[in-house]
C-alpha cells in the first residue's frame, strides 16, 4: 500500500478516537479499549432489527432468565432455577433473589412476563409455541406451551428488561455485568461496570470503551498505535500482527460464512446453475488465499462447534471441478456463462476478500462475477430485507445455541429467509425435529436437514471464520469462547 494511504488512513483512525497521541495501554487504569469495525443496530434487545454485532455487544448489557454458558449449556441466569412439569408443556422459572436491574429497581416476575410477552410481538422465533405466561407473585414465572418443545428454553436467553421503560432504545436499563455509560455514533460505546451485579466478582474490568473504527485497516493501525487495547480480527489479518508483541487468543465466530444465493432470481432458481456455481468455487483455497489457511471448510448451514448436530460429512460436498461446473450451466441453458453480482457490505473485509476470489475462481468456469460494494445499512435494507440482490457474502450468527436458531431461516415462507429457498423435504424433516423428545433422533434429523439443504445448492456454505483476539502481550487475560457469536468482556481481567 502506498506509504501516503497508510499514513492518511492512520490520521483518520486517531481523529476517530478523539486524539493525536496514544496515551498507552496503561494510561487509564482498569480499563479496556476494544475496537469494533460496525456499529449496534439498536441498543434494545427486543428489537427485531438487531445484527449479530449488537447481540454480540448487548451480551453484556443484557440477561435472560438463562444464559448460554462456554459449552452451549443453558444456565440459571436472572432466574435462579428452573423446572419443567407437565411433561414439558410448563416451564416454572423462580427469579434469582435480590437482583436488580442496572437502576437499582428489583426484578419483578412481571418484568419477564412483559419481555417475553414484547417478544412475542416483535416476531421473534422460538415463541411460537406459547399459550401463556403468568406471574405467580413478584419472583416466580409460569410459561405454558401448546405442546412441548424440547429447545424452547435457549430461547429464553433473550435479555429481561423492565417493565416500566417506556424507551428502551434511549435508556437501555438491563441486568448484565455492564451498563451503558454513553453512546456517541460512529465514535465509540463506553460499558461501565454494574456494581450491584448479581455473580460475585464479575466484571473483572471497570470500564470498556468499544471503539468504531471504519474498517479492518483502521482497526489494524489503531491496535498497533495502542490506540486500542484489544480487537477481534479475522486470520487474513493475523499475519500483520507481531506475536512478540501481541498475545492472540483463537476464537471462532460461530457464524456461518457463505456466499448466499437468492435461489428465485434467474438463473439461479435453476438447481444446475446453483450446483455448478459450487463446483466453481474451490473452498480450501479460499481459505488459504483470504484467510493465510487459518481456517477449516464446514459445507453446512450449521457451525460445526454445535456437534452433536452437525453434519461432518458436508465439509466437502462439491468437489472443485470447473469442467463439471461448465457442463452443469450447459445443460441448464448457459454453455457460453452468465453474468453475478456479488452484493458485499464494505466494512466486512473478510467478506470483501472472499468475494475476490470467488470472482476469480468463477471465472474459469465462465461465470462474468462482479462485487457490489454497500455500506452496512443498504446491505440490510437491500439484501436481507428486500431481498433484491443475485449473490452475497455474509456470515450467518444464530442468536443463541439451539440448531433451530440457524437451520429456520431456510423454512418456506420464513421472514429470515433471504435466500428465497423453497424445499417440501426440509420443511417436512426440519418440523419433525420441532417434534421429537428424544436428543439423539433430533440431531439425527437435523443432520438429514443439513443434506437436504446442501444437496439443492441453495447457497455454496464455506466455513465458520476462525478469527483471533489480539491483545498487548501479558497484558490482558479471561478470555472467553462460546458456540454463540458474542464478545464476553464479563471475565476479562487487566494483568498490568
């Protein structure tokens, strides 16, 4: 890069952060800057608007009556038991006592029956089975289902809010680790620490600041300049950071990235032409080339961190074969190509990478691929709402740990659906497992979903990006992963 970019890029980088100088990484005390490369969607938990980046944030802010813990298990969170009677179509939730939002005010079983009653309107998944939810006094919850759901409770992940906020998006009051001291768009988010939070010595930290910077190369420069104590970067950019100098933790997104397929738009609403474009794209070398080989191919819709129900046998379902790919398009009525657009918002380099080789790779088999650059907000408006897109690369998050939570989005008729897939099979096998109590038929059926899912090609599924934290060496510790996409700043702790 010419050496006049860098140094312009460095000097937007520090002008975003509000100074000319690095102060140090120890400068402000128990404290840690974090960057991120996009901005919440919302700061209310209950919004249906919200992006794997603010789950990710707002992870902290915000608990439901359970939380995931490390290993996808569901816990007690601000409830502090739970039982299930009537052979699962009651849940009885008694709520953790003493805790209180972050104002001060006690939770209330009235304040679970308002979240998960908003819930419910917004049009959040997992809900759909309810009949009712009931305060029994001011600490126990009552939730009564039309019939049992066996993956109903990681829904009730979803953060508890009271019920007397009358703006959640101004005010966001939670019960989590941390509270929202400020937000300043396009600068930064300050999280201070709850000092009435309810596990005892947690948070480690007094105060996270997390940084928006523009991109990844603006994140990379502010890390290096000490700008910032912290960030999450993908392996492409891991060969830029110096290990002498930084630690770098492993961390897997727990999305899925792929390049989607809007499977009703011509011609992709030909199953021939979505298989040759699969066999087009060389999915190891991708790996390689946009992400240094840091990485593994999953072929599935689902992350294989979720594995008991993950399909191993997909992780390389379409062979590399441009000379297939050429004859699948002949035989669907495009011997001589076609022409793609690739629609990649612009603040996701990884995604920005993989689209170039996708395109070159595409190529060869005489697909005309171009890359449509979009901010974040058209990306929303125009892809994943309006679905007026051929092909983009994304990553896919699931807002909490059930194999519902990715594999829905792909239902016939599903608001999520993007992609426009359309399958009798998987509808049928997808709600037979909605149906089935027993764990080991379950995952069974949802490794059949994956194979059906693959075997139409909806969409050419590549991997779930391994991505590192990086922080000064020795100087931060605790922290901690998840097969859930968030950032857990609870029980990272400052050794100097």
């Amino acid at each position: 890069m010419d050496r006049r970019i860098v140094c312009l890029l460095f000097a937007i980088a520090l002008t975003a952060l509000g100074c000319g100088k690095s102060t140090g990484a120890g400068a402000d005390g128990n404290v840690l800057r974090f960057g991120f490369t996009s901005e919440p969607a919302t700061l209310d938990p209950l919004s249906p608007s919200n992006t794997a980046d603010t789950r990710s944030i707002l992870f902290n802010v915000f608990e439901g009556l359970v939380k995931p813990d490390t290993e996808g298990n569901c816990v007690p969170a601000v409830a502090e038991s739970y039982s299930m009677e009537q052979g699962g179509l009651v849940y009885r939730f008694v709520i953790r006592e003493g805790i209180v939002f972050h104002d001060g005010s006690p939770v209330r079983a009235a304040d679970a029956v308002f979240t998960i009653e908003e819930a419910v309107k917004a049009g959040f998944s997992g809900f759909a089975r309810i009949a009712g939810v009931e305060a029994g006094g001011e600490r126990e919850l009552l939730v009564t289902l039309t019939e049992p759901d066996p993956e109903f409770l990681p829904y009730l992940t979803i953060g508890i809010v009271p019920e007397g906020n009358p703006d959640r998006e101004k005010n966001p009051v939670g019960t989590g680790p941390f509270m929202i001291k400020s937000y300043t768009a396009q600068q930064n988010l300050v999280l201070e620490k709850n000092p009435r939070y309810w596990q005892e010595g947690f948070p480690k930290l007094d105060r996270v600041t997390i940084v928006f910077l523009a991109n990844s190369d603006a994140l990379l420069l502010a890390l290096r300049g000490g700008n910032i104590d912290g960030a999450t970067i993908t392996g492409s950019l891991s060969p830029q950071i110096d290990t002498a100098v930084f630690d770098m933790f492993p961390n897997p997104s727990n999305a899925v990235q792929l390049l989607a397929l809007n499977n009703a738009v011509k011609p992709l609403d030909d199953i021939r032409v979505r298989r040759a474009i699969n066999h087009a794209v060389d999915i190891p070398r991708i790996i390689e080339a946009a992400f240094y080989g840091r990485g593994e191919p999953s072929g599935s819709p689902l992350i294989p961190g979720l594995s008991l129900y993950y399909e191993s046998g997909l992780k390389n379902p379409y062979a590399f074969d441009p000379e297939r790919a050429k004859s699948l398009l002949a035989e669907a009525g495009y011997a001589e190509g076609f022409s793609l657009e690739i629609t990649v918002p612009s603040n996701y380099t990884m995604h920005v990478d993989t689209a170039q080789v996708i395109v070159e790779q595409l190529s060869r088999s005489g697909i005309n691929a171009s890359i449509k650059l979009v901010d974040w907000g058209t990306w929303l408006s125009q892809v994943y709402q309006g679905r007026n897109y051929q092909a983009t690369v994304i990553s896919l998050d699931a807002n909490n740990v059930s194999p519902r939570s990715f594999l829905s989005r792909y239902l016939s008729g599903a608001g999520g659906n993007f992609l426009n897939y359309q399958s009798e099979a998987f509808d049928r096998v997808y709600n037979a497992a909605q149906g089935e109590a027993g764990e080991a038929r379950r995952a069974a059926l949802y490794r059949d979903a994956q194979k059906i899912i693959s075997g139409d090609a909806a969409a050419v599924y590549i991997q779930d990006i391994l991505g590192f934290r990086a922080f000064p060496k020795g100087r931060f510790g605790g922290t901690r992963n998840y097969p859930l996409y968030v950032e857990d700043f609870s029980a990272v702790y400052r050794i100097n």
